[in-house]
C-alpha cells in the first residue's frame, strides 16, 4: 500500500496477500461472507515488521476483557521487554506444554490449547491463569527453576493420585481434579501443602507429600460442587481442604529453605 498525494488516503493495491489483520480477522470475514459492502474503521501500518505486529496482537488482547487465548501466549515468547505478568505467564504456559507432553505426568494429554477444553482437561488459559501467579517474580515458587517448578506440580498431582484414587479415576463421570473448579481449588492449597511436606520431610518428593495427604485421606471431596463455580468458589473450595489439613496437623518445627529433594 501507499499514501496518496495529499496524505489524507491509504492505497490498498487489490491483489492476494496485500496487507495482514492483525486483529479482527473474524470481523473481516463475516463482512466478506455477507456479500455486502459494509465500511469499518480500521487501524492501518505500513511496513509494520512482524516483531511490532506480534507487539500490537499481544496489546490488543492483554487490555481486552476477554481471557488470553493460546495465541496470545505463544507469541509472548517474542514480545520483547516483556513485563513481569508477562513473563510468569509465558514461564505457566512453557510449565504446562512440559506436563503435557510428559508421559510420565499426571497432565498428560490433560492441558488443552482451546478455551472449551473436554471434560477431564484443564484449559491452558485456565493453567496459566492459576499457576502464573505461583511462578511471578513474587510467587511462592519464584525461587526455583523451571524443571523444578515442573516437578512440584508433576509430584503434587501424582501424590493426589496415589492418596484419592477413586476421585482421579472416578467409576462415572470425570475427575473433579481436572475440572476448573478442583484444579483451581488443588492449586490453591499447594502453597499450604508445600509448607507442611517440607517442614515434616524437608522435601516434595511424592511420598513427601504422600504423608501429608495421608493426614485427610477420608475429605470428601463431592462438598465442593456446593460452591458454585467461578475464582471465589475455587478459593473457598481450596481454603475448605487447608483448614481440614490444619485441624489434622500437630504443629510441626523446622525451617524452611529453598533446597528442595524432589
């Protein structure tokens, strides 16, 4: 394209591939669909290199209302001067294709890169939302690294699996574990499960956690459906397990460090 003589103009050539949408994609396509000539207001670069295009796709839908997508979080590994939310959602979402991708993981094939996941996953989206914050720069986790971010929510998980295998693997239906309301519960009383399996074993190995577990291993865990849905009934759910593991608990001494055996 170019400007036009008196600068007031863009001059859009009509032949294939002649600009890119950055955002509106679904907007722009309806219009072509309906047959109709229907005029919009547009935002329009010229030249724009694909490093600004990703800067302006990643602004656009980081001040929208609407929840990030997977798109959104892929191209966060390209958006430079990130800041830190940024950063510990890129740190979720890597945390997330790891579990996923690992056979070995409780997550495999659990994590979904589609905001309408099926029953038993657990959206991306909703991964980060609830992990990112446990990785950020002031998060309980932000002392360690990657791998050992990995493991603590790889160990925690199969810890569940071994101590509430009836609710990993229910008869009927699906694993509350693995829907918004128990993954956002689970995830957050790990801080207070982290605490106490490091205080009584100085680790968060899986048998480390084991033992805390094994402390409530009669919780009912169908009294969550009567919180509804949504983060506060996620919160309440989780708060309800912490303070029937607290009733459970003698208190324990011992420090905690930043060493984990895992």
């Amino acid at each position: 394209g170019e400007f036009s003589g008196d600068g007031k103009s863009l001059i859009v050539p009509n032949t294939p591939n002649a600009g890119w949408v950055i955002d509106g994609q679904h907007r722009l396509s309806g219009i072509f669909e309906s047959g109709k000539e229907i005029e919009v207001s547009v935002v329009a670069f010229l030249k724009l290199s694909q490093q600004k295009q990703i800067e302006q796709f990643v602004k656009i839908n980081r001040e929208a209302k609407n929840v990030p997508t997977s798109l959104y979080l892929d191209l966060l590994k390209h958006l430079p001067n990130k800041n830190e939310g940024d950063m510990a959602k890129e740190r979720a979402a890597d945390i997330a294709d790891s579990l996923r991708r690992d056979d070995d993981s409780p997550f495999e094939g659990k994590i979904a890169r589609i905001t309408s996941p099926r029953p038993g996953e657990i959206s991306l989206t909703n991964f980060v939302r609830k992990v990112s914050p446990l990785v950020a720069r002031k998060g309980k986790f932000h002392v360690y690294n990657a791998t050992e971010q990995i493991h603590i929510l790889k160990n925690y998980y199969k810890a569940f699996e071994h101590v509430f295998p009836d609710v990993v693997e229910p008869k009927e239906g699906v694993s509350i574990f693995f829907m918004t309301l128990g993954f956002g519960a689970l995830i957050y009383a790990l801080p207070t499960v982290f605490d106490l399996a490091l205080k009584a074993s100085q680790g968060f190995r899986v048998e480390d956690i084991i033992k805390v577990l094994k402390k409530v291993d009669d919780y009912d865990f169908s009294t969550w459906s009567q919180y509804g849905t949504g983060n506060e009934a996620e919160n309440s759910a989780g708060e309800d397990f912490r303070q029937n593991l607290f009733a459970r608990f003698e208190e324990l001494t011992g420090s905690v460090g930043t060493t984990l055996r895992l």
